[in-house]
C-alpha cells in the first residue's frame, strides 16, 4: 500500500507560520523531519518552497502552484498545477510526504493516511498558516514522544504519529 504522510511541526492552536517564517527553531525536529523525508518525494505549495534557500538535498520535490508560468531551474523538483497530479507522481511510491503550507495540508488530509506532526506546547498568536484540525474519530494516535524545553529548544514540544482508521 501506498503511504501518504502528513509531516509538520504545529503550535497549541494549529499555528504553522507567520508571513512565511516559521516562530521557532526545534534541531531535534528538524533532524527528525530530514531523517523521516530523506530519499522520499515531498509534496509542497508554492509558498512553502520558495520559503527554502534551495531544494533540500537528496529528495524529489513535488511543487503545486496554480501559477501555470511558474518555473523552478532545480534538479529533483517537478512544478505541478493541483495536488491530484502530485499525488499521481507519487501512486508507485511506498512513502510520499506532504509537508506544507496550509492550504495543501488542508486538501491533502483526505488523501492521507498517517500524520507525523510535531506538536509545540505553546500557543502561537498572529500566526497566520494553519494545520487543519485532527479529527479523532478519523484519526488514532499510535505514538507519542515527549521532548522537553532545553538549552537548545525554548518550547517543549511532543511527536505524535497519527493513523486513518
């Protein structure tokens, strides 16, 4: 079967970022996020790309825009008009990833089948990119993680892997 995972890191209140900017730097999440998407296809807007300095290394970077005179001059980046055609690129994969912003997050849960979000014990105000909210009667939590606020993390945050019942 063909896995479709959610991936995101997302404050109390669903906040995602704030004009494009995430509002916190957690390397132990980041570290987690490269480690789970390396060597898979990802699936992102247009907004969220362009929000990276350059492709992230060895990953297949599935770019929706609706912007049909968009380009991108990058290898392992394919420009795509809806998130049907993304997910038809990757039917054939084991594990595809969508990993943001909002609003592809926000079409793609129906098509998901497991969630990998990264929940930060704080509420983030002004934020104004959002997770759509998990609903608990289509979703089971299979596993939680508790990682505590430390020197090098200023919000204490929890992994939380989700699947579709």
């Amino acid at each position: 079967m063909n896995t479709i995972c959610m991936i995101a890191a997302a404050g109390e209140n669903n906040a995602l970022a704030k004009d494009g900017n995430l509002p916190w730097h957690l390397p132990d999440d980041f570290k987690r996020f490269k480690k789970l998407t390396l060597g898979h296809q990802i699936i992102m807007g247009r907004k969220t790309f362009d929000g990276f300095d350059k492709p992230l290394p060895d990953r297949t970077h599935i770019i929706v825009t609706r912007d049909t005179e968009y380009t991108v001059d990058f290898e392992d980046c394919i420009v795509v008009h809806s998130l049907e055609d993304a997910l038809d690129l990757v039917k054939t994969d084991a594990l595809s990833f969508i990993i943001g912003g909002g609003e592809i997050y926000k079409q793609g849960e129906k098509f998901a089948n497991k969630i990998e979000l990264t929940r930060i014990h704080y509420t983030f105000e002004g934020a104004d990119t959002f997770f759509p909210e998990i609903d608990e009667a289509d979703w089971e939590l299979i596993e939680e993680q508790y990682h505590p606020e430390d020197d090098h993390h200023t919000y204490a945050f929890s992994y939380l892997t989700y699947l579709k019942k």
